[in-house]
C-alpha cells in the first residue's frame, strides 16, 4: 500500500542560507519517496515541479526542462498524492484569497499538507531562481534578483504545501507553491495568480520524513547562524 500520509523532505531551506547548494540526492532517489512535490536543482538552478511522478525545470531563461533521473537536488519536498481524496472546487479568487480561503476551509495550521490545485488561470506570475557556481553565495545574495515571467489564459497545476510556522528553518512557514502549465511551457515558484475556475486538493500529512545530506562534508562542517535564519527564507521565497 502506498503511503500517503508522509512528507519527505531532503535538505532543508535553513542549509540553503549560506549558500550549500551542492546536489546532494538524486532525482530518481527522491522519487522513490514520492510522486508530487518542489524543489530546485544544483546550483539553485531554477524551480522544480514534480507532478504525476515526472520532475520538470523552470530555468531562468523561461524555459521547462524535462529532469532526467541523474540530476541532483540540495532541497525537495515530495508525498504520494492519494487521488482518492475529495476535489474542492473553487470560482474566480486571487492568489491571497486563496491561501486565506484554503487555510481556513482545510483547517490548516499545525500540520503539514500537500497542495495540489488545477485549473484554468487568467494570470499567473512566477520567478525562478538563477543558476549559482562556487564559491556560492548566500541565499539571500543569489536570489536577490531573479527572472520573473508573467502568463495570461493559461491552464496548469499548482504544487506545493503548507507548513506549520513551528517549522520554519526546515522549510517555509506557511504557503510555498509552484506552477506548471498542461502544456509544460511555462513554469516558476508563484508570485502570484488569479484562478477563473479550477479544483483543489489539499492532503494533510501527518508524518515528516527529514533526509539530511549528511555525507556532504560542506553541510557536515558548516556553521549556520540562527539569527535573522527564518528572515532570510522568506526574503528569498517571497
């Protein structure tokens, strides 16, 4: 029976602050985890979307890149999306008033939860991440200016999850979605949107399966300050 009720994370976003970009897991590896989910690659080389257990790449020059089983990751969050859970559907809202309107209806606040909505957008607003070589820089340096790209009528898939804030360092507190349209031509972590019609599903995972790169000899040995950590993650995930 496949386990839906876990999120597997590799890595976390605190790492990430001081620049440990390296690829310390597999795609194929982490899709033995799960079928849905985020992530970047290497290098903080763009956004990726993992839908129907198939890894796409937003890259900063607006394109969508198929992710071949070889290439690695420093963060990603899958879970199996159970396909057996009710679809909510949901009328013409904004991208604030869906997270409002989400968190309340499923009662998000103190557990995780996969997000997956497809619909049809009037607008979507998306960055990607730029590609880092070494020495990295800090998270906050490498995200300071990112490509951002902008598409009207378009119909495509949000994935992300909701995180309680107890958990921010490990990951983002609250929303962290990213986007994919049908035609898999545009892609990027989600700025912003405004959904005409479209149905969501939101899976509460009562499980956190933390896999920490522990043979990376840069992760094992470097210092990471805590103070301003969780300002950091959201001035780069904003």
């Amino acid at each position: 029976m496949k386990d839906t009720e876990t999120l597997y994370q590799h890595g976390t976003l605190a790492l990430l602050v001081p620049g440990l970009f390296d690829g310390t897991i597999t795609t194929k590896e982490l899709l033995h985890h799960g079928d849905t989910g985020i992530g970047t690659l290497a290098g903080l080389d763009g956004e990726v979307i993992i839908v129907d257990g198939q890894a796409f790449q937003a890259g900063a020059d607006g394109s969508v890149n198929t992710v071949n089983g070889d290439a690695t990751m420093p963060f990603a969050s899958v879970h199996t999306f159970d396909n057996q859970l009710p679809k909510t559907p949901l009328a013409a809202m904004t991208m604030p008033a869906f997270t409002t309107w989400l968190q309340t209806t499923a009662g998000l606040k103190n557990a995780f939860a996969g997000i997956v909505m497809t619909g049809i957008f009037n607008r979507v607003h998306v960055r990607v991440a730029p590609k880092q070589t070494k020495p990295y820089p800090p998270l906050t340096t490498a995200t300071a200016a990112q490509p951002e790209f902008t598409r009207e009528n378009v119909q495509g898939t949000v994935v992300g999850y909701f995180a309680p804030a107890l958990y921010a360092g490990a990951t983002v507190g609250g929303f962290h979605l990213h986007f994919i349209s049908d035609d898999h031509q545009f892609a990027g972590h989600l700025l912003d949107f405004t959904v005409m019609t479209g149905e969501v599903t939101a899976q509460v995972l009562p499980n956190l399966m933390l896999h920490l790169p522990t043979d990376n000899a840069d992760f094992m040995k470097a210092d990471i300050e805590l103070s301003g950590l969780n300002d950091a993650i959201n001035e780069a995930e904003k």
